[in-house]
C-alpha cells in the first residue's frame, strides 16, 4: 500500500471564488492562493490527519485523500455502501457498479427511488473499474487486505471513488456546512489504512475510530412483518405468539434471547403514540404484556424520522418536515401514503422523537426497538450541520430518550455511523417472497427489495458482526408460500445462521412439521454455537439478562467455541468460474446485478413448491459457506447441521399448508 497519500482541500473564499490546495508530503504543492488556507498534515501510525487553519472566513467544500493502490492485481474490491439496505459485498476491480442511469427519470421521480441511496450526492459513474462507496472499503490480495477508511463518520460523510486506470483509490470528505473563521483550526480528514488480515484489519480500523461495540446478546425469534406486512391486530399477533413461545421456549438458547417483534401496522407512520385502536382496542401495553407473559423479549417497530402523508403529524405539524434549498418537502420514499422526513433539528420534532420513544418503552413496555429508515435524517445539509453530523446527532438523539438498558436493531441508516451506536443493525436489503424479484424492478437502485442481494451482504458484511455491532441479515424461510428453491432456503439460512448476530423468521413457527422443525433446530445449534465468542464479558452479561423475560433456567455449555473466521466467508468469491476466460474484453454491459456467486433460478408463478427444483451448484457458487459448514464439522461440530442443510437442497419440504396472510 502507497504510504504517501495525496491530499486535495476545496474551499470557497468570501466572494464565492472556488480554490484548491494540493498537498503533498505534507507541503502545499500547487493552487490559487494556496497560502492563505493553512493545511497541516500529521501522522500518527496508521492514521493521517488533516488539519486547516484558514488565513480570513471562508468555507471548505471537502477534504480528499487519493491513495495508489495495485488494483490491477487484487482478487478482490470491497466499497461499503451508504445505506445498510445497499449491496455491499466483494466485486472484481474490474465491475462496474448498478445505479439508476438505467431508469427513466420520471420513474425514479415518481417512485423516489433515489432516496434512500447516495445517488444525489455521490458521482455515479457507469464505466468498468469506476466503482463507490461510503466510510471504508478494502482490497483483498488471497487473504491480506490493504483497508482504507475515514475514522471520524461524525464530523461528515466520505465517499469513496475507485479509479482503475489510474490504480487509485480517492476519498473526499464533505467539509463543514458552515463557514470557517479566520484562525479556527479544524480537522477536516482522520485517513486510516490498515494492512493485514480482513477480521485483524478491520478490528484495528474500528479502534481508530474510538469505536466501542455495545454489549448485547443475539437474538433469535419472530418479526411480524413478512408474515402479515402491516395487516396486523392483537388478535392475529396473539395467535402467532403461541407458537412462537411454544418453539423458541423448548430450545437451548444458551444465552440467546428469544424475542417477538411487532412490526408496521399498528399505527400510522408518524403518529407513533396514537395506535389503532380498532386493531389494538386495549393499546400497545397490552401487547408487549402478553409477549412478556408469554416468556418473551417483546420488540417494537419504529421510524422516528418520518411520517405519512395520511398521518396526524403531516397534516397538523407541516413546519415539522424536512425542506430543501427551495423551500419543497423532503420525500423518505413511496413508502405507505408517501413517505416524508422530519427535520430533526427542529425543536419541536426532537420532543416528539423523544416522546414517542420513551411511550414505547417506558410506558407501553417494549425492550428491543427495530427503528427503521433512519437515513431520513442526513438527506439535506441544513441548520449548519453537513450529512455526517446530522446523522450522527440523530442516531444519539434516539439514545438519550429511552432506558439505559433498551436494545436497538437500526434499519435503513448509513451503516458507518451506526458503529457503536446500537446493539444491532442489518447490513443488507429487505428479503422478498421470491428470490431476486420480478424483472422491472431490478433497475430500481441498489436499495431494492431482493433476497439474493440480502444474502450476498450478508456475507460481505460478515467482518461487522462482533465488532461494530451484531449483525441482522433479516428473516429466513421455511413456509411454502415464499417462492424460492429449497437451495435458496439451504442457503438464506446457512448464511444467517453461520454470519449473523440475529436469527428472525416471519413464518407461522407453531405450524413447522417435524422436518422444518428439526432443520431450524439444526440452525440454531449453530447459531448459539458461532455466537459465543459474541456474548460479552461477565460484567455485562447480568444487565443484559434482565432484559430476558424467559422463564427457563440456561446452562452452561461444555461443547468448544468455535467463532466464524471472516476470512473463510469473504476470500475466493471473486474467483473466475471454470471455463471463462478472463483474458478476452468485458462486454459493455451492468453486470452489477449479478454478484459472482449468484443465482439466477427463478420461479414460474403457479409452480408447485413440493417439487424437487434444481437449484445452484452448491460447490461452485457457495464455496465460502460449505468452506465454513467444513470448518465447523472439523472443529468437532455435529455434522447433523450440514447433513439436515444438504438434505433439503435435495428433497423439497413436505407442504406446510399455511398461506400469506
């Protein structure tokens, strides 16, 4: 790795000329009046600081750190999405990388489909070896990694631009959104690189940061959501919470606490203390009782940072929304009856932020908060503060109103400022009812709803769990309505329960027969099992317990930890497949949408799902997992797990005979 980066500063004087300092060797090279913006550049190991000091006023635009790397002959790139819905898994040097360049732009207007990405503030360039991402990324070369990373996400969001031709990696940093005074000394760039192995790598890279993992234990259980969506009431909730209890309560958790989730629909978006009361006549408390009755952790969906337009809140609190330069409402998404965002510095909107989060634990009883689409709150600079700082004041808005002992899953946020600031958060898409959903909407950005893609994160975001939180890859199947092979399931649940810190499903658990039982059981042997190197220290367990409503005794177990070493997931997936010759020219076309190990096998509607499919070569296109199902046999494991795995790629599930309701 190059260790003399190549510093560029972009300022405007009061005027509004723009100017450029070039800074190399820590000497200010080139550029209009380069003198009278002070930059200083000091090392300190493996970290780069950049310093200014401005001569009068002025405003920085970004700070940007260029860096030679040998992208020619790395196997492997890695550029970490913004949003934890973005795909963000190993892709050759050589990719070029999925936008929306594709899709009209009436479409993505009307859809908003660039809201959740970084498709408004970051170049999306379509060319072959032009590739972005936010925060950190790496190169891999066989199992070394060269990783590069800004250490300070909350002074302000840095986006990374691979240049192949160039062999370069360059991340530019948005400045302050306000104007500097003359003698005010400002870091405007923290630079990390970091070389070793990917697990040792990006531990010391999160250390740079200050970063401190929040203890918690994993989580296995139930989520509303792709079970009924937003058709929920406490009736249907209480039918699905006897099964359940039934299944999670007569298993070893070892540690694990079993939780029920609460997802969208019982209030409208925005108006979060105002529950349907013709769907809960008795309230919210109602139900997070029966769950805590019922020996479970009870968990409450929540998007503190929007509202609907069909909701109180936007039609009785307009100066509460988010505006733009020109004074138009900010749009999260189409989501419900259009989704808005919520201006997070107004006063009033922190109050209700805070409200409504202390009603939903302190008041209604709920321990675990999935609180959603949280990027709403950096989707324009304003009040002074750029993207990075408004995210981060959001995220610590949201710690300071609820228990010290409240455990958050963040969703839809810019995963580098969720670092050390919940107990967990997914780090891929929604999963869909089918794998890679129909064919129109694969051009609708890299947010989409895809099971595919929400398995290729969570392999290529594995090197998170256990360190800057653990990891939700969200839900897996094992119900017949979900259209997808019993290869697909194998590997959706191989994969959650091998690499994640959260093992959810939405099925109806209480009507598992004997066979998808014991193939969940299997699961999550493995799952307690890869875990235990997650739970924390002593110390900490016993507060964390406390939030564990189940009534069963645990024991300690004696079987040996075996931790998922990270290496083994992420190396050899950018591998060429037998037969294909790398050396010919690429074919000018997006092959972005089809990460290197994916599957293409699709579902004809009307297909009958008790029929053997055929599904992917499992020992070409999932060699990291079987590598790592090999791992566990080796390390003394019960080979039932892989066995049960392996049987239903061969013989399909028997039906359940439970429809989506």
């Amino acid at each position: 790795m190059d260790l003399n980066p190549k510093f560029q500063i972009a300022w405007r004087v009061p005027d509004g000329g723009r100017r450029v300092t070039y800074v190399s060797d820590q000497v200010p090279t080139f550029g209009a009046d380069c003198r009278d913006l002070d930059v200083t550049v000091e090392r300190d190991g493996d970290v780069w600081h950049v310093w200014v000091d401005p001569e009068y006023d002025l405003t920085v635009e970004s700070a940007a750190a260029t860096v030679s790397l040998d992208l020619q002959h790395a196997d492997a790139l890695f550029l970490n999405g913004y949003n934890s819905w973005t795909d963000s898994w190993e892709r050759s040097p050589r990719a070029n990388m999925h936008g929306l360049w594709g899709t009209p732009r009436s479409i993505v207007d009307h859809w908003v489909l660039d809201a959740s990405g970084d498709y408004r503030f970051a170049r999306q360039d379509p060319r072959f070896g032009h590739q972005h991402g936010e925060g950190y990324g790496y190169l891999r070369f066989g199992q070394a990694v060269s990783l590069f990373g800004d250490c300070k996400p909350d002074s302000g969001l840095t986006v990374i631009y691979e240049d192949l031709p160039e062999n370069t990696i360059t991340l530019e940093k948005e400045g302050p959104n306000r104007t500097l005074a003359a003698g005010e000394r400002v870091e405007v760039l923290t630079l990390a690189l970091v070389e070793g192995t990917l697990q040792g790598a990006f531990s010391r890279y999160v250390e740079l940061m200050g970063v401190k993992r929040r203890p918690a234990l994993p989580l296995v259980g139930f989520t509303s959501w792709y079970r009924h969506y937003d058709d929920i009431d406490a009736a249907t909730l209480r039918r699905d919470l006897v099964g359940v209890s039934d299944v999670l309560l007569a298993q070893p958790l070892e540690g694990a606490l079993p939780v029920f989730q609460v997802d969208d629909g019982y209030a409208k978006v925005g108006d979060w203390t105002r529950p349907d009361l013709e769907r809960f006549p008795a309230g919210m408390g109602a139900v997070a009782d029966d769950i805590c009755s019922a020996g479970l952790v009870p968990g409450l969906w929540m998007a503190p940072f929007v509202c609907e337009k069909d909701s109180r809140t936007f039609a009785e609190h307009q100066d509460w929304l988010l505006r733009d330069a020109q004074g138009h409402l900010v749009m999260s998404g189409s989501h419900w009856s259009g989704g808005y965002a919520l201006d997070t510095q107004n006063p009033e909107v922190r109050e209700c932020v805070r409200t409504s989060l202390s009603t939903a634990t302190r008041i209604w009883g709920f321990k675990l908060l999935k609180l959603d689409f949280l990027y709403a709150a950096a989707m324009v600079p304003h009040a002074g503060l750029n993207r990075g700082e408004l995210m981060a004041d959001a995220l610590d808005l949201l710690r300071e109103s609820v228990p010290d002992k409240t455990l958050f899953d963040f969703c839809g946020v810019p995963v580098v400022s969720a670092f050390g600031r919940c107990e967990y958060c997914r780090v891929g898409c929604d999963v869909g009812l089918d794998w890679n959903d129909t064919l129109h909407m694969r051009v609708t950005g890299r947010e989409r709803v895809s099971t595919k893609n929400s398995l290729h994160n969570t392999k290529g975001r594995a090197h998170l769990n256990g360190v800057a939180f653990l990891n939700d890859p969200d839900v897996f199947f094992l119900r017949r309505d979900v259209k997808i092979t019993d290869s697909q399931r194998t590997r959706l649940l191989s994969a959650d329960s091998l690499l994640g810190g959260v093992l959810f499903t939405s099925d109806d658990m209480g009507a598992w027969d004997s066979r998808q039982m014991g193939i969940f059981q299997n699961a999550l042997d493995t799952f307690v099992r890869r875990s235990r190197d997650l739970v924390p220290q002593e110390e900490d367990r016993g507060e964390l317990e406390a939030n564990d409503n189940s009534h069963d005794e645990e024991e300690e177990s004696d079987a040996p930890s075996s931790a998922l070493n990270a290496e083994v997931v992420t190396s050899d997936m950018t591998q060429p497949m037998p037969g294909v010759d790398m050396t010919k020219p690429m074919p000018a076309v997006d092959k972005t949408d089809t990460p290197p190990d994916s599957d293409e096998t699709e579902v004809a509607p009307g297909s009958d799902m008790t029929q053997v499919m055929e599904g992917p070569d499992m020992t070409m296109v999932d060699r990291p997992l079987l590598a790592a199902i090999e791992a566990a046999e080796r390390e003394g494991e019960s080979t039932k797990e892989s066995d049960a795995f392996r049987d239903s790629d061969d013989t399909p599930l028997e039906d359940e005979g439970n429809s989506h309701e």
